[in-house]
C-alpha cells in the first residue's frame, strides 16, 4: 500500500491506496475552508497551522494501515510553502521511520490523474485544468510527456469566482457560491464582453472579466443572481472558445476537465455540448475529487513507481 498526504492549500488530506489493485482502502479530508472563509481567501499562515493540527490527527485514524506501507508520497509543489512542508515533513518522517521509499508529487498532475483512480490510465489526452491557482490547457501524449499548450496570464478560473463571491459580500470558496445564485436565473439583459476577444493564440485572461463584475456590483442594475449567471457564463464561454482553439488543430480523441472548478455543473454541461461537437469523448473526475485530495496524489506516485520501475 501507499500514503499519500495532500496540503498545498486549504485541504489536509491523506489516503491509503492499495498499489496492485489501485482501490482506495482509507481516505480522508479535513478541510478549512470555515476557518478562511472569514478572510475572504487563504491565509498561509492560519493554513499551515491548521495542516499540522489535522494531518496527525488522520494519520491516527489510518494508523492500523502503517505496517502494510510500503510507500509514502506528498504533494511538494506548486503551493503555499508554508502548507505543503507540513505534508512533506510528515510523510519524509514515515520514510525515515518505516524505512520506506518517499516520492514527491507535483500537484497539477495528480489533479490529471484524479481521472484514473481505481481505474487504468488512459491516454493520450487533452486535459484543461481549472482551479484556484491554475487555468491551463495541457497536452498529454503518455505518461510523463507533458506540454503546456496554455495558461491564464492573470487570475484562474476559481479565483475569479471566489473574487466575485468576496466582492457581493458572499464567502469562500466562492466557487459553489456563484455556481447557485446563477442556478436562480435563466436569462438576463446583463452582458459582460468574453476576455481576449478577436486573438488568435490560445491564453487565458479573467481579471478583466472581474472587474466588469465590479463594475455592474457598484451599479446595482441587476440583481446577484443575475450577475452571477453572466459572469459564470461568460467565464465559461472564454473557457470554450480557447479549447475549441485547441480542437480545430488537434486530433487527440478524449478530453478531460479536471481541477476544483470541473465540479461546476454548468461548465460541464456546456463542454458536453462542445465535445459532442467535435466528436470528442469528454471525462471528468468523479464529483468527490474534482477538489484537493490526497487520492489523486497516491494515484499519479503509483504510476510512477508502476513506470519507473519497469
Ligand atoms: O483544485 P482546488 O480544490 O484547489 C486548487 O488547486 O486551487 O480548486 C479550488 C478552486 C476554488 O477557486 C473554488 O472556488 C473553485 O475551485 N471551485 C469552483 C466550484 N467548486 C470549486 N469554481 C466554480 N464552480 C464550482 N462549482
Ligand atoms: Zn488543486
């Protein structure tokens, strides 16, 4: 079996995953979003704090797994610094104490491989990849052969959901928040203009988007719920019209949305429709790990040892 342990942001998660088989025999999640929510977003300094009330607190619970270990891996970037060593410090700790080998995991790509747990890898793929620190449209032609095709060149998708959120008073993650006041509308006269309009590279851009919010909050033309629809639609449809860039070139078959913000419904539905299009085959991570966990985390290091062993 392996550990994994996840805390690059808000969530202390930590997983036992049965390496042959890939079931997942223990995992849990302690998340802190409560406690930031007051704040509006993250605080490094409180989350780190709260990393290393919660991860030995789980680690307790999963204790009657530890003699069956026989690897142990941590998310080691991209993050808050302040955060993820407290998950790298507890799992170099079991190496060095069940004498067991440590693998260091990049985040973004257990966030792919949140496609694959319990399951085999399947690829090639084009995934897009939307969270609270990422907007980016990779290419993965197999495992470990990865290139970035685009990225956002300011805010992410979820931040800027978790931005208009804190701008109407709401809390955070304001991504859930804004998902459902948009559910309230099913139509408006408030327009917002899609980001990078007219160019014909592939990137990413929300923070104009943000401040049209802004914009129609101090108005007070529409209601939140009507913004809220807007904005998620015209976030959305920035989102669609980069990654219909990418379909028009590229003949890889299956595309994946993965990232907190795949849960998103709406984004869902509309990349249905696209890839329905485009006879594209589109795969999304079950609903429970779309967000931070340590699942996809054990997932992606036991393809590496399964990869690089061989
Ligand atoms: O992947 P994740 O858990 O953490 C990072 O790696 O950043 O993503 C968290 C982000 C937050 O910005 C949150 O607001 C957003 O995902 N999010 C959503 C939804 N659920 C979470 N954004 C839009 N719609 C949602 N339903
Ligand atoms: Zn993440």
């Amino acid at each position: 079996m392996i550990l994994s342990i996840e805390s690059s942001c808000d969530d202390s998660s930590l997983a036992i995953t049965e390496i042959k088989t890939k079931k997942v025999i223990f995992h849990k999640k302690i998340s802190q979003e409560l406690e930031h929510s007051v704040y509006g977003g993250v605080v490094p300094e409180l989350a780190a704090r709260l990393h290393a009330e919660a991860l030995p607190k789980i680690l307790k619970e999963a204790k009657e797994f530890l003699p069956q270990l026989r690897y142990v891996c941590a998310t080691t970037h991209p993050g808050l610094s302040v955060s993820l060593v407290e998950g790298v410090t507890m799992a170099k700790a079991l190496s060095m104490a069940l004498n067991i080998p440590f693998i260091g995991v990049d985040h973004l790509l257990g966030h792919i491989y949140s496609l694959f747990i319990e399951k085999d890898e399947k690829l090639p793929l084009i995934v897009l990849l939307i969270s609270g620190g990422h907007t980016n449209i990779f290419e993965i032609k197999a495992y470990n052969e990865h290139t970035l095709i685009a990225k956002s060149m300011d805010d992410s998708f979820g931040e800027s959901f978790d931005k208009v959120s804190k701008m109407m008073g709401f809390g955070y993650p304001g991504g859930p928040i804004v998902e459902k006041l948009a559910e309230e509308v099913q139509s408006s006269n408030c327009k917002f203009t899609v980001p990078l309009a007219g160019r014909k590279d592939i990137a990413f851009s929300f923070s104009g988007l943000k401040n049209q919010v802004r914009l129609s909050i101090e108005k007070q033309e529409f209601s939140f719920e009507e913004i809220a629809y807007t904005f998620q639609q015209t976030a959305t449809k920035h989102l669609l019209k980069e990654v219909k860039k990418v379909f028009v070139q590229n003949g890889t078959k299956d595309f994946a949305i993965v990232g907190g913000a795949s849960a998103n419904q709406y984004v869902r539905d509309e990349f249905e429709k696209l890839c329905n299009e485009f006879d594209k085959t589109l795969l999304t991570p079950k609903m429970e790990y779309c967000s931070d966990n340590a699942v996809m985390i054990g997932r992606y290091a036991i393809e590496k040892i399964l990869k690089d062993t061989n």
